[in-house]
C-alpha cells in the first residue's frame, strides 16, 4: 500500500498535468516534454519522476481532465447566469479535454486493455456529469428533453474530428451544435 502524497507533492503533480494538458491541447500529444517542464516551471527530471514514460504522462493528463470536468459541473451550474449557460461553458471544457486526447490511441496502440480501461473511465465519470447539466438545462425549460447525454458528447466527440486541420473549425461547429440544443431552434 502506497503512503499518501504530500500536500505539495500534490500540487506539483496538478500543476505539472495542467501544463502538459495546456500543451497537448496547443501541440497535440508528441509535444516534446520540454516544453511541458517550460509551461509547469520544473526540470525534465521532476517530470519523469512522476511520469517515467509518455504514456504514463499522457494517461495521467487524460484522468485529470476527466476529473477536472466533472469537477466543474457543479460549479459552473453555481456560477452561471443560466443552466443552458453552464453546459455551454462545460462543452467547451469538454472540447479542449477531447483536443488534449487527440492521439491517445496511437500512444496506447499496443496496450488495448489500457485504452479500454480508460475509456470505461471516460464514460462512467464523464457521462452523468453532462447528464446533470443537460437535467438542469431541461428542467430550466432551456434545452430539449429529447438530447441524452452520450449523444450530446458523441456529438461534440465527431465534431471535434479534424480539429488539428487549421481550415476546419471545430470550436465553431460545436458552438452550432450548442445553440441548436435550445429549445424553440428547430422545428420538432
């Protein structure tokens, strides 16, 4: 059994992971660790004692965002002028974790089992914390009863295909999708 982290052992690692997602999202995921260290203000070492390979490195930063967006669910239902408003703000949240994941499967090719394990993880986090979003949203009489959750994240999901073409822009087709999730946008 391994002894808890330090306060500030955990602190380093968060702020280490929000870098290398920061980066990932700017230079997708071969981004070289330099320029992770650069971001997070560390040596190279302190980012390979905490993540001894890229795919360690990587698998972590897709668990925080994971974490970290179903985290601000709650908070950003609190903070929002509107439910509708804090989905929105949410699926933003949800295309950068998705730009950030860009890859990932190339990284974990040879180890199927991980990339299964993630996803199962992906889905089981993320899925009822868009679900209580969407829950608010209807309630609120703002969004369409008829949207589910994991069609709403599939959606963004396909949107977000290509994001790394620079004459596409993904942001702009999710934004559509958003607005076309209020009620009285379309014909029923």
């Amino acid at each position: 059994m391994s002894k808890p982290k330090r306060a500030d052992a955990r602190r380093n690692e968060k702020a280490l992971l929000d870098a290398a997602a920061a980066v990932f999202v700017a230079s997708g995921v071969d981004a070289p660790v330099r320029d992770i260290a650069a971001k997070a203000g560390v040596g190279m070492g302190t980012i390979y004692r905490h993540f001894p390979t890229r795919a360690d490195l990587i698998i972590a930063v897709f668990r925080h965002q994971v974490d970290a967006c179903v985290e601000a669910g709650p908070a950003l239902l609190a903070s929002s002028p509107t439910p509708y408003a804090a989905l929105v703000r949410w699926i933003d949240l949800f295309v950068d974790f998705l730009v950030t994941k860009h890859g990932l499967a190339g990284v974990l090719q040879a180890d199927n089992t991980g990339f299964e394990a993630l996803h199962a993880y992906f889905l089981d986090r993320l899925v009822p914390a868009c679900g209580e979003l969407l829950d608010a949203a209807i309630a609120a009489g703002e969004v369409r009863a008829e949207v589910a959750p994991l069609n709403l994240m599939r959606g963004v999901g396909n949107l977000c295909v290509g994001a790394d073409d620079p004459s596409y822009d993904a942001r702009g087709m999710v934004k559509l999708l958003a607005a076309g999730l209020r009620c009285g946008t379309m014909d029923a």
